[in-house]
C-alpha cells in the first residue's frame, strides 16, 4: 500500500513539475533600472534558461540582437531614449511567459524654489506650493519640512507641470512665523533647499467674499455685501466687454460706485484682506451684473437732408430729412420715437417717427425743420436746420481708393469755400443707408465701403452760402460686371428696331457701371455691329435694318475694369413691304370691323332704339305734308287723312284704296299714327293688314298693345328660338309711313319734350 502511495506522489509530483516548466518564464533580464536620463544610451539584455529559438521586441516590434559565443544571453544597444519603451525577448518554439522591462526617460529634479504659502482664515492651515524648474516627467516625490514639528514632512507628488503642493496645519496657535525646508527627488536625483522663513500675519487670507445684492440709479450703484470685519474692500467693475476700474473702500457692507453711465449694464466683483499693511487679498467674488436706470438724452441730433425732384402736382418742393442713431451713451436709455417739426409759413406741424426709422420725407416752401429724441424720461434738445437749396458746382471732386473698404475725396476750397464742409454717400439705389461725416478741411476719408459695389456722394459746405459738388461711381475694388442685361423687343419695322434691356441685379455687378454695349449681328452675312450706350440709359433705337432679314441681338456691361458676359439672345426678323402693307390692311379691315360689331350691339338695346327715333323727330327741313300730291287731292276740311298704300309697299301695282287714319296719343314722348280699315274688300283687307302689322309691329315694340296680339305673341314665341342671332328690331328696318292727303305739321307734330326720358 505503501509502495503504490509513493508512486501516485512521485506521477502528480513530475505532472506538476512539467505543467511549472511548461508555463514559467524561459529567460531573465538583465538591466540595472527602468528609468534613464532623456537621451542616454544603454545596453538591454536577456539570459536564456533553455535552447530555443531567441526573439527580442521593442514595443511588441521584433528587433535585431548580438549574442555571445557560447552562452545563453543576447543583447541590443539602445542610442538616444526620448520616449517611453517596452523591451522583452521570448522563445519561438512553443508560447511561455516572456521577460522584459518598462524603461522610461526623464530628468532629475532641480533646486525647489519660488515658496509660496497661505494661511486659510476659516480652517487655519497653511498650503504651499513651490516649483522645481522643469517637469521631470517621470514620478518624483516632493517633501516639506517644519522645524520643531514632530511629524517627519508632509509629501506629495510633483505634477505633470513641475509644481509641488503641501498643506499642513498649525499646531500652536501662538506662533508668529515658520521655519521650513523642501526635498524634490527621484531615481535619478534628489535637491533640497531652505529653510524659508514665513510670517503667517503676511500670509493670512481671507474667503471669497459675496456680492448678496445691487441696487442702482442713472448715474450710481450700491453694491451689498455679506457680513465681514476686514477693514480692506476692493471693487472692480466695467461696463459689459468694457474696460475693468477698481477702488478700494473702508465700508464694511454697502458699497457705493459712484460716476456712471445712464442704461448701461455693468459688471461688480470684490475682494478683502486684514488690512493695508499685511495680509494677502481674497479671491474675486463672482461677478454680479445690474443696469443702471435712464436718464432724458443731453444731445442734439446729427441732421442731414437732401432735396428731392418736385412732384408735378404740387407747389412745395421735397426734401428726405436724414438723422443718426444716437449712441448708446448719447441716448441714455432706449428711444421711443423721434420728433420732427416743420415750420413753414408761421404754422407748425408736427412729424412722428417710430425706431428704427431714420428717415422722413418732407414737401414744404421756405420751412425750417427741428429733429430731437425722445426716451422714457425725457427729450433731447432740438438739432434746428433751414432748409435751402444748395448751390450746385460740377467737376472738383475726386477720389483714390486707400484699400478695400476706404476711400480718399479731394475738393477745391476756391470753388467750394466754406467753413464747415458735410460729406455723404450711400449705395446706389439705396439712399436710406445714407451715410455722412463733417469735416473743416478739404480732404475727407469715408470708410466702411463694400468691395465691388458702387456709391455716390456729394460735398456740400454750409457756411456762408450752401453749395454742393457731387460726385458718382466711387468704388474701392471692381471686376467686370457678373452677368449681362436681358433685352426686349419694345418696337420693329421694317428698317429699325426700339430695343430696351433690363437693369442687372446689384449684387451681379460687382463695381459701377460704366456703359452698355448692344451688339447685332446679320444672320445671313454675319456680320456684327456694335452700339455703346452710356449707362444709366437702357433704351436704344438701330436704324438702318433690312425688310425680310434675319438679326441676332444681344447686350453687355462695362465698369473700369472691363466688360461682362452677354445676357440672353435677342432673335427677330424684319418684315417685307408686302407683310407691312399686308398688316395694315389686316389692321384696318379689322378696325371697321370691330366698329360695325360695336354699332350692331348698340342698337340692341331698346332704350338706344327709343332716342334714336326721337332724334328723327329733330331733324331740320321737314316739308309740309299739305303740299303732296297725295293731300292735294283730298278737300282740306276733312279730319281724316288719307294715303296711298302703295307708298307704303311698292309691291301692289294697283290703285289702293284709301285709308284712313286718326291721331292717337302714345304714352311715350312721341305721337304715333295709328291705321284702320275704311273700305274692306279682300286684296284691300290683304294690303291693309301687311301694313297694319308692319305698323303694329313698331308699335307692340314701345308697349303699345292694339290689334294683332295674338300676332305678335306668336311671332316672339318663333324669333325666341334664334335668339342666337342679332335682334331684327334695328330703326333701319322699321316700316317708312308717307302721309298723303292734308297732313299739316301741326297734325302731326312730335313732343319731344321728354326726350332725356326716353327708356
């Protein structure tokens, strides 16, 4: 039992043995330390345990090694170490657990220096810190030493910057001053230096103070602290993004800041200390802000105007009244609206403007205008200007760009004297982004000008007499214009063509126009003309064209810097003689057309139809019935007229009967004559009745209902369904009567008194 005991522990014992041989390290290293000084040189090396194939690495980087005759151990020289670095060496064969080491370079310490310590008010420790020149980079302990302190010294590590930091306490609250010394060391060295002498009264510092409250006026703060009883304040403030002030007081709780601005946010910070002699001054509070309150604006406005073309229907002439944005200082407060008086003829009138408005417009005849300010305290005092009419001088302006967005003007004093000169400008096309400066010289320099974008402006000196020299196109840098004008076709004929062109956008023309370039080119010869027309015109008439040819038209802009791309193409073809006096005909036949079409639907109205025949009732050189043949064969003392009824229808060949007819009143402004039958027989009946419906028909159209109804029901019941066509009932169709017999004007005389009543 005994002998397979021994056995089973010898079999474990060689299993353990094996699995330990299996999984230990295969070699050893050989180096004295892992930390080196920056830069160095030195030899890494390994001791193989058994045969193997022999790796080395760098950083997990497998590198070149020497080995030596007859031994187990390789080695590789490393030149110039500057950065932290992991060398192993392992075998080949089979995986086992390598060796290596972490070398790391850096520097030694050196002489600790600049102490610096402080004693907290409210715990009572003291802290220090001190440096040690350059950061080592690799780990270095720092150590503080108190005299006469039982505790051996207080450590810490120095930081990645070099700074070292201890706080220790003060065990005797009846010492004045401290002795200490200070140690920095690491693998590669150790410094000392010391002892530092410390008053503790120098180094007392009190905690961050409290800014609890602000209360303010226009012009000063107070400022509320927290309790203290330091003798020592110091305030900072500043306006916001402003520049910082600072005072020191004796108050303990209210502070009062004093000289300030009206509506302006400040900022407040403070900080204490024991006294004026010793002591180190706590840190700054955090910053608390307040705004001051608004004061009435002390002021005047600065005012400009320009005169505007006077509008065709009024006698006064225009002026635009301009005023600057008072600054925030100037305004003290926020502005609420701007007033504008004008004075004209001893009666004032008064003008609001709401911010941001800047402008008005005036029209008015020897006035004088007055502009101030008005914020929620108070006005402004009133900026007055007479407004005249400048003197206009040409020619004795010019300038010279300085850089991109400055520009140098230059004027004659002997043709522009004054005293005081204004200078203004603004963008083309926008005169309410007016800008202007006054100067007493005769130079001025206008900044704040966009590249690429054109301005015109004006000198005008003030005293004694106004005159004005203005001045166009300024620009600081220009390139050629950005894209071309598009042209349209206004007018064409057969030899010329009236061409216009659209204005190209502002932000395409990339300086000031010069001029404009209309080219055409002849589609059959190919030939290309040019024409230049000056800018701001955009309008231009080519004469000298071929009937029946085809052209190509197209438009360029110029400024000082040269000339921009072509806008659209303009295609377009003459007409020939014959399509001209083709068209004319066309136009005029058409023209006598559309008037017959108007005349025709005019007379479709009743009403037209009714003056119309009154208007016959007008008509001069009437003769006299009585003097017809037909009257004549009548005795003149009959009451009834007759007449011939082929008068009336030139289709009966024979000798009609006489027919007798009587006055009858219509209820409109005319009389009309209405027929009946005398002898009836019946071709007579038959002829009769054709001219009693004729006449009837006229009749029934007015409202007159006698006779044929039942007639005329049924003729309107038939026309109804060819209500598509024009009406027949036109005055040129009605049915002409001739009187015969004795038939005076006084029979049958016309009332035409109500002819304006006519409906």
């Amino acid at each position: 039992m005994s002998s397979e005991c021994t056995w089973s522990v010898l079999f474990i014992l060689c299993f353990i043995l094996a699995t330990g041989a299996h999984g230990g390290t295969v070699c050893t290293v050989r180096s004295s330390k892992g930390e080196v000084l920056l830069g160095s040189n030195f030899t890494f090396s390994c001791i193989f345990n058994k045969q193997c194939t022999k790796l080395m690495f760098r950083d997990k980087t497998r590198i070149q090694y020497k080995q030596f005759p007859n031994s187990s151990e390789v080695s590789v020289d490393v030149k110039n170490l500057t950065a932290p670095s992991i060398f192993s060496c392992n075998c080949k064969e089979e995986y086992s657990e390598p060796c290596g080491i972490d070398i790391k370079p850096g520097y030694p310490p050196d002489v600790p220096q600049n102490l610096t310590c402080v004693q907290k008010m409210k715990s009572g420790n003291v802290s220090c810190i001190w440096t040690t020149g350059r950061g080592t980079i690799i780990k270095t302990t720092c150590q503080l030493r108190v005299r006469d302190d039982l505790h051996l010294g207080y450590e810490s590590t120095m930081n990645s910057t070099g700074f070292c930091h201890s706080t220790f306490p003060i065990k005797n609250s009846i010492m004045s001053q401290l002795f200490v010394s200070l140690n920095v060391s690491n693998s590669l060295g150790s410094k000392t230096s010391g002892p530092y002498t410390i008053i503790l009264s120098n180094i007392v510092k009190p905690s961050k103070p409290e800014i609890v409250n602000v209360s303010c006026s226009s012009r000063w703060c107070n400022l509320h602290t927290d309790n203290h009883s330091l003798n020592v304040v110091e305030i900072q403030y500043s306006a916001v993004n402003g520049i910082w002030n600072t005072l020191q007081t004796n108050a303990k709780s209210r502070l009062n800041i004093s000289s300030l601005q009206p509506y302006t946010t400040y900022k407040f910070q403070i900080r204490r200390k024991i006294n004026h002699r010793v002591g180190l001054w706590s840190h700054w509070s955090q910053p608390k802000q307040a705004k001051t309150k608004e004061e009435a604006p002390d002021k005047v406005l600065d005012v400009w105007y320009l005169q505007e073309p006077k509008p065709p229907e009024s006698n006064s002439e225009c002026f635009h009244i301009f005023w600057k944005e008072p600054s925030l200082s100037d305004a003290k407060g926020i502005i609420q609206r701007y007033n504008i008086s004008v004075q004209e003829m001893g009666i004032r009138n008064t003008i609001i403007a709401v911010p941001p408005t800047r402008n008005k417009r005036i029209c008015c005849s020897r006035c004088s205008v007055s502009v101030s300010a008005i914020n929620s305290v108070g006005q402004s005092p009133v900026k007055f200007i007479q407004l005249r009419f400048p003197g206009l001088v040409s020619g004795f302006v010019s300038h010279r760009p300085l850089n991109n967005h400055s520009v140098a003007l230059f004027w004659h004093k002997l043709a522009i004297a004054g005293t005081e000169y204004v200078v203004h400008w603004y963008p083309v096309g926008s005169i309410e982004a007016i800008q202007w400066i006054r100067v007493v010289d005769t130079t001025a320099h206008i900044t704040g000008l966009q590249p690429q974008e054109c301005y015109d402006g004006a000198v005008s000196a003030l005293q004694p007499a106004p005159k004005r020299a203005s001045i166009k196109g300024i620009s600081t840098w220009q390139s050629a214009p950005e894209e071309g004008p598009v042209p349209q076709l206004c007018s064409k004929n057969s030899e010329s063509l009236n061409v216009t062109w659209s204005e190209i956008p502002k932000r395409k023309r990339r300086g000031c126009l010069k001029k404009y370039t209309v080219y055409l080119k002849d589609k059959l010869k190919g030939d290309i003309h040019n024409f230049s027309v000056d800018h701001p015109k955009r309008q231009y008439v080519i004469s000298g064209l071929s009937p029946g040819q085809c052209y190509n038209l197209w438009v360029t802009a110029w400024t000082d810097a040269g000339e921009g791309p072509k806008g659209s193409d303009l295609p377009f073809c003459t007409p020939s003689d014959s399509e001209r006096m083709l068209s004319h005909v066309i136009l005029t036949g058409g023209a006598v057309l559309l008037a017959c079409l108007i005349l025709l639907c005019f007379f479709q109205f009743t009403s037209v139809q009714k003056r119309f025949l009154c208007c016959q009732c007008l008509l001069p050189n009437i003769p006299d019935p009585a003097n017809s043949k037909c009257a004549k064969t009548y005795t003149d003392d009959q009451s009834e007229i007759k007449f011939y009824l082929d008068q009336c229808d030139s289709s009966v060949n024979e000798e009609p009967d006489n027919v007798e007819v009587e006055e009858v009143p219509y209820p409109f402004i005319c009389t009309y004559i209405k027929s009946f039958s005398q002898e009836s027989s019946s071709s007579d009946a038959t002829q009769i009745t054709r001219i009693t419906d004729m006449t009837e028909d006229y009749i029934s159209t007015h409202g007159a209902i006698s006779g044929g109804e039942e007639e005329d029901e049924e003729e309107e019941m038939g026309l109804d369904e060819f209500k598509f066509f024009p009406s027949t009932h036109s005055p040129f169709l009605e049915p002409l009567v001739l009187t015969g017999g004795k038939l005076t004007l006084d029979v049958v005389k016309i009332d035409c008194s109500e002819f304006l009543d006519c409906t």
